[in-house]
C-alpha cells in the first residue's frame, strides 16, 4: 500500500463526519476470512440518512446505511478489472455484515438465555469508486446515470454503485473527502481553493509530501527550470512541493504556518521561545519525515538564535531532505 494511499484513506476518515454534518462517520474494513487481499478501502456507515439529502452527490445518492469505498490516486488502475475487483469486494462486504450480525444475534441470545431470532440484512452496502476521471470504457461496458457533478450511477437505476470523478466534482466543503483524489490542474485548482480558507487542514502536510505526479501531470511542469522530473515517469517529493508553490505561491505562507501551528499545539505547554523552538523542530521534522535526533536539536537551536528562525522557515521550503539532513549534521553555517 502506496503512502498516498494511506494518506488518503486517513483524510476520507478524519473528513467524512465534518463534510456530512455528522451523518456519516468512516469504518476501518473488515477482515475477510478469504485468505486473500479483498477487502476494500473502508466503509462510510450512515447515521443520520436524512441529513444527506442536502448534501451534494455522492452523499446525497446513497441509498443504503453503507457504502463500501475504493479510493484510485492519479496512476492507479481504473479499468474494468479494477471496477470488478470492487464489485466483488461489495458483495463480500454485504456477506460478512451478515455474519457478522448473525453471530452478534446468536451471542446475545445464548447470553440472555432465548432461541436466537432469524436475522436479516439492512439494505446493502453501496459502492463509492472515487478516481480522477471516468474513464471511456465504462460508457460502454454499463448504462449511466447522472447523478450529480462528477457523480455517475453505474448500471441503472437502483444499482447501488456510484462513480465519483473527482475532477469534475465542484469545490465544495461537503466533498472535500473526495476532492483529495484530483489530478492535474484540477489537483492545483483544489490546492488554490485549500490556501483560500482561513487555515490549511492538519492533515494537508503529510497529504502534499506523500503526493507524486504521474507521467500525465508531467506537461504541469515549467520544462525550464531544474527541478523538471525528466529522469523517470515519477517526480520527487520536492518537485512536486515546488511545482505546487510556484501554481500557488500563497501556499508557501500557508504550509509554514500549518507546520508553526501544529508544532504550537505539540508545545502548547511550553514557554514562547521553548514554544517557538519546538515549532521549528516540528517543521524540520515534518520534511524530513523523522524526529530530529539530540544532536540536530540543538545544532538547529543554536542556528535559530543566529540566523533567526523565519531564515530557517525558508530554508525548509527551499531546500530537498537530503540538503536539510546534510546541513544539521556540518558545523558549516547556512548560506
């Protein structure tokens, strides 16, 4: 599992409650006794259906009180096979469920000392495919319905599997679970549409340095500046944090006061500069994806009070890992 997959799935979870008015919260998958790799992304349990009938598409096409979720980054696979592959695990889903509330019903009778009462299932599970484009093939292949921007019924009405193109969605609080798979210049349109708020989410850190472009956003790239990934079909990390900063440029501000604030709420206990110096530690640990060791601590402590720490501020924005790794371990000052 990719680490933008991850992240991903960590954003769907943490935004699901928020961009739904609390009508649906996220579930981890469910173990399928298979023996084989089946089990989907996760699962969004509905609570509260009537909630979602003012919420935009896909929420508001739900028809029952779940929905199992595929989630394909830029890059991943979208073909039939892979819309196959999350119809079965639907199905599966919808059977487990099953077991799993006939063994509750069992357990609970043998506790209460009654014949256990047949048990049936709650309207299947709907299927939320979200990826960056529908893809031709589909047309094709099943009848669709338009549900809402960005959001086909696939097969017919009643079938519950629903296609999210997160590119064409709109930009809206509700769908900001879903926004996250944008590709291309959609992608820098919901960056654009991010920095526009008050504040960056607390997740957007880990989102952006888990971001890679595949070789279709490789046109997005100024082809003369240095840092064009012309080496292989993927760009770095840095490539793409740059790239982003020169689409955005108020993303620079925005990504460095995130980091001040989450290094704020770490060292809330803290006195100001004690605060401000854990702050500056989190943002260097946030690029380099690792706790700063003691030693880089306190060399990056002595700098700050030389340098100024809004030097240091940009120095992690202008610099890869690797410079920043070799710079906290050189007696050298910075330039």
């Amino acid at each position: 599992m990719g680490e933008l997959d991850q992240t991903a799935k960590q954003i769907l979870a943490q935004e699901t409650p928020a961009a739904t008015n609390r009508a649906c919260r996220w579930e981890p998958p469910r173990e399928l006794p298979l023996g084989a790799e089946v089990h989907p992304d996760g699962a969004i349990r509905v609570l509260h259906p009537d909630k979602l009938r003012t919420l935009p598409a896909p929420w508001s096409a739900l028809l029952g009180l779940a929905a199992v979720v595929e989630l394909k980054m830029p890059g991943d696979h979208t073909d039939h096979e892979a819309w196959v592959r999350a119809r079965s695990r639907q199905v599966i889903w919808d059977q487990v469920e099953l077991l799993a509330l006939k063994r509750d019903a069992r357990e609970a009778a043998q506790r209460e000392g009654r014949p256990t009462q047949p048990v049936t299932l709650p309207p299947h599970a709907d299927l939320v495919f979200v990826a960056p484009h529908l893809p031709d093939w589909i047309g094709a292949h099943s009848e669709l319905i338009l549900c809402g921007d960005g959001v086909w019924r696939v097969g017919g009405a009643g079938v519950r599997a629903l296609w999210v193109a997160a590119n064409d969605l709109p930009l809206h609080d509700a769908l900001l679970p879903f926004l996250q798979v944008r590709s291309g210049r959609r992608r820098v349109e919901f960056i654009q549409w991010l920095v526009s708020k008050d504040e960056l989410p607390g997740w957007f850190g880990r989102w952006m340095e888990a971001v890679k472009m595949d070789p279709a956003d490789k046109e997005l790239f100024d082809t003369t500046r240095h840092d064009t990934p012309d080496d292989g079909p993927w760009a770095t990390p840095e490539q793409v944090r740059n790239h982003f900063i020169r689409q955005v440029p108020e993303l620079r501000q925005k990504l460095l006061d995130l980091a001040r604030r989450e290094g704020r709420q770490e060292g809330h206990k803290e006195g100001h500069k004690e605060g401000r110096q854990h702050s500056l530690r989190h943002l260097f640990g946030l690029r380099l994806q690792r706790p700063l060791t003691e030693t880089e601590a306190t060399l990056l402590q002595r700098r700050a009070e030389e340098l100024g720490p809004d030097h240091l501020d940009e120095l992690v924005l202008n610099s890869t890992a690797e410079e920043l790794e070799a710079w906290l371990t050189t007696s050298s000052p910075v330039p």
